[in-house]
C-alpha cells in the first residue's frame, strides 16, 4: 500500500488532503517511533521517581498545585476526558475529523509529549480503518489546545461516547469493535498529550485553506467569462503592467486571464469599444492577486503549525527536562484564520459586483435587464443578484476577528485566549458563501455570453463554457433558480470548473 509516512516533521497540505479525503494510509517511521518510546521511558522514570510534574503526578489548569498519588494517575487521566468532553453543537465533517487525528498522531510523532506508542497506533488504526469520533464543533477557546472538541476525539479510543463508522452513527465501543480496533486505558501524561493541541482549528483551516486556493483559481475562470460576456478589454491584463508593480499573486492573476480567453472572439482592446473597463474588471488581478499572496502566506503558517508540538508539558529527553509552557496557544492560528477569511471574502466582493454588472442593463453594455430577453414577463438573474449580495455582506460579518477577542478561563488561570478555533470556523463559512457567488457569477456570464451571441471563446473558457452548458440549459423563461446555482455550486466544488481549464491550459 501507497502509506504516508508520518514523521512528525514533514507533513504538507497536498498530503494531508490525500490522506483526510482521498484515503491514503498512514503509519509512522521508525525514526518517530523510536523517539516515542525513548519519551515514554523517561516519563515511566519520573513517575517512578514520584517527581512532581505537571499533567503527570498534578491536576490540570488551576489544579496545577494539587497532587495526585500515583495509584490514581490512571483515574486521572480518564477524569480529565470525560469532565473536558464538553463540545457541543453539530459534528464536524468526516474530513474534518480525520485531519484532526492525522496532526494529533503527526505532533505526538515528534517524541515531545511522553505518550506510549501503542496509544498512537491506536489513532492510527482509527484513521487507516475509516472511525470517525463524533466531535462537536463548537466549545473551544483554542487557547489551552481545541481541549474540549480533542476529548472528544479521545472518549473514542477509550470506547465511549459516540463515532461514525461506515457512515453510521454509533457508540464508539460499537465502531471500535466493528473496525477491529481495541480501546485504550490511558496511563500518566497520555490524556493530557491529547487533547492539549491546536488540531482542531488547525484541521478546519487547513482545509478551508485548500479549497480557498481552488476557488481562487475559480475566480479566474469566473472573471475571463465574465469579460467575455461584458466584451471586456484585455489590455489591462498585459503582463508588463503588472511586472511593474511586482507583486506575485497580481502577476499570477493576470496571466492566468490572459490565458483563459486566448483567441476569444469576444473580448476587446483598448479603445476598441471603449477605453477602459471598471475597477471589477479591470482590477481584478490586484484584488484577486492579493488574495492569492495572503492564501500563500497562511500555507506557510500553516505547514509550520502541522508539524509543531503543541501540548504541555513538553518532554526534552536529550536534556533530561520537562518544561511547562505554552505552545498549545492558538494565537499562530488565529490571526492567519482571520485573514484568510477576510482574503476569500474579497474573492466574493468582487464577483458579486461583476454580476451586478452582468444584470444591469445601464452597466451591461448593451445585455438585455437582468439577462432575459422578455423582461417584465420574467425576472430573469434579478434575484440571483439579490442572493449574491446576501452572501457578501453576510461575509462582511463572518470577516469581523475571532481573534481580537479573549476571555478568561480556569479561574483565570488561562486569562488570555485566541479564538482560533472561531476564526477557522468563520474561515469555513465565508468560503462556503463564497463558492456560492462564484457559482452565480459563473451562471450570469453564461447566459451573457449566450445572450452576447456566441462566438469563438477563450482556449481555457471554451471547455468551462461547454462543462456548465452540459449540466445547465440556457435559461429562456422563469425557473426556480436555486436548481441551477446548487448545480454550478457542486461543478466549482467537485473541481470540475477548474480541471475543465487545467486540461487545456495546465494549472493556473
């Protein structure tokens, strides 16, 4: 089998996303597993040594000076994920789950959390076999680890609560039994290990942050469609225009156009028909480009924190020390979740104004009102404009920071707190709004290109053309709408819209 080898130093968002959605399997090196056993030694010894350290032979949080005789660290360990599983609201998405064991056994990897190795094989198995915990996506403050969402996760491996396996809701005994998976009895320091982890926020963002890349991609498409429709002037694109200023992802954006309506008949030049474009066309590689050079520098952030550990206390065995502190805090998190939210927002912005243009017949350039040719009988787009702009300004919300916010805890023991776990969720959100205007936008320009009277189109807007008129008729008269934006939604979702451009162009 095709295994991915975790070694907790090397895992990138491509193979992540393989692992969380295409299934490839998982298992650990021996490098790594060396290191975890070498960690739980030293940790068997302290205990032996009935030292005194955090989260072994101590209460958790604000219990931090209370001491707990060895006979009942195993009571410890259970108590604490049973009274910490405190999540609530819907569960997260399968992918969602996955990619929160996958970093969970990518971090312990490292040999800095003092966990027995068959612990890990144990989450392990639980990804390679398809056990999903039921985690609940609301209750963390992401500041002392996703605490709550990771007890979760845990009472699974332990054979209580709940998980889906095979697609069923279940008891997680039931599920660990059907997945021939046996259950755990944690021992000192594994609870702790974890659960005290940025995992949660860290899984949502990331895979919000890989389909925010594709649908920046989308955008593209959307915008050369667009222009198409609206006759729009490909000088503005010129590549020297935008070496002058330098920056990547504005370079990007505008070769990306370029290349999608090369040798469209539709588009003009410069004072062809007239001189220049507006700012949501004629901008779009500066707005669209930024969004592109923030997705990448939350990637960084982001591969960085999927190799990090991130509980406490941490083990240094070399050093022979244990040192609390505090690297389970979200806050590296949160202020690139609460970015790339308001970096997908913009995607949106701009393309509900594109479709504004579209359905205007003042702004359309000759288009007939709201993209219908018996206006007054049918409405036509008017309202999926309405829609759209719906979505932005709900965006304009979900865009407000997660992360300006803290509130103590623990008897403000832990009296500042990153909402990371928020801000990731938010992220989600407005991604999910977003696709949705893409998808309008894409359905507006269609239907303008065919209104337009169709011509020759772009190399890479031709297929996407021929892709969306396959699975979505010309509209001619009044239909319930919403039909057909689920289905353009879906075709940018599944990654059709994109592939139907790559085949021909290559990636853009």
């Amino acid at each position: 089998m095709n295994y991915l080898e975790i070694d907790g130093a090397h895992l990138e968002l491509d193979s992540f996303i393989d692992v969380t959605r295409n299934n490839r399997p998982i298992k650990l090196t021996q490098e790594a597993m060396d290191r975890v056993d070498k960690a739980r030694n030293f940790v068997d010894k302290l205990i032996e040594d009935n030292k005194v350290v955090y989260g072994l032979t101590t209460g958790f949080g604000k219990f931090s000076d209370v001491l707990i005789p060895e006979k009942e660290t195993m009571a410890l360990q259970r108590n604490l994920i049973v009274s910490h599983s405190c999540g609530v609201g819907q569960p997260l998405a399968e992918d969602l789950v996955k990619g929160v064991m996958l970093l969970r056994i990518n971090a312990l990897a490292k040999g800095n959390s003092g966990i027995r190795k068959s612990t890990i094989e144990t989450l392990i198995q639980m990804v390679n076999r398809g056990v999903i915990p039921f985690i609940p996506e609301k209750g963390s403050l992401g500041a002392s680890g996703d605490l709550a969402p990771l007890s979760h996760m845990v009472l699974t491996m332990m054979g209580e609560g709940q998980a889906f396996y095979q697609g069923q809701l279940m008891t997680s005994k039931e599920a660990m039994d059907q997945a021939d998976i046996e259950t755990v009895s944690l021992v000192s320091k594994e609870g702790l290990a974890l659960i005290n982890g940025t995992q949660v926020m860290t899984s949502i963002g990331a895979h919000t942050l890989y389909d925010a890349l594709e649908l920046s991609k989308t955008a593209d498409i959307a915008t050369a469609l667009t222009m198409e429709a609206l006759n729009g002037i490909t000088t503005a694109f010129d590549s020297k225009v935008h070496e002058v200023r330098g920056h990547y992802g504005q370079i990007k954006t505008a070769e990306n156009i370029l290349k999608l309506v090369e040798g469209s008949q539709m588009v003009s030049s410069q004072g062809e028909i007239r001189v220049q474009d507006a700012y949501s066309l004629r901008c779009s590689p500066q707005v669209q480009g930024a969004t592109k050079d923030a997705l990448e520098f939350i990637k960084a952030k982001v591969e960085i924190e999927m190799n990090a550990a991130t509980d406490n206390p941490l083990i240094f065995v070399d050093e022979g020390e244990v040192i609390s502190g505090g690297n389970f805090h979200g806050q590296p998190m949160a202020l690139p979740f609460d970015f790339l939210a308001i970096a997908i927002a913009e995607l949106a912005n701009i393309s509900e104004r594109r479709l504004e243009r579209l359905v205007n017949p003042a702004l359309s350039e000759g288009l007939p009102a709201f993209l219908t040719e018996e206006g007054g009988l049918n409405s036509g787009f008017m309202i999926v404009q309405y829609a759209a702009a719906a979505l932005v300004s709900e965006n304009k919300v979900l865009a407000h920071p997660a992360s300006v916010d803290s509130i103590p805890s623990s008897a403000n023991q832990e009296d500042h707190v990153s909402m990371g776990t928020i801000a990731a969720r938010k992220a989600r959100d407005v991604l999910d709004n977003s696709r949705k205007v893409l998808a309008m936008e894409i359905l507006g320009a269609v239907q303008g290109i065919d209104l337009r009277g169709k011509k020759e189109l772009g190399r890479g807007t031709g297929p996407v053309y021929e892709l969306v008129r396959k699975t979505i008729p010309r509209f001619e008269e009044d239909r319930i709408m919403h039909v057909d934006i689920d289905a353009a939604e879906e075709l940018i979702k599944s990654g059709r819209i994109n592939r139907a451009a790559e085949e021909v162009l290559g990636s853009i």
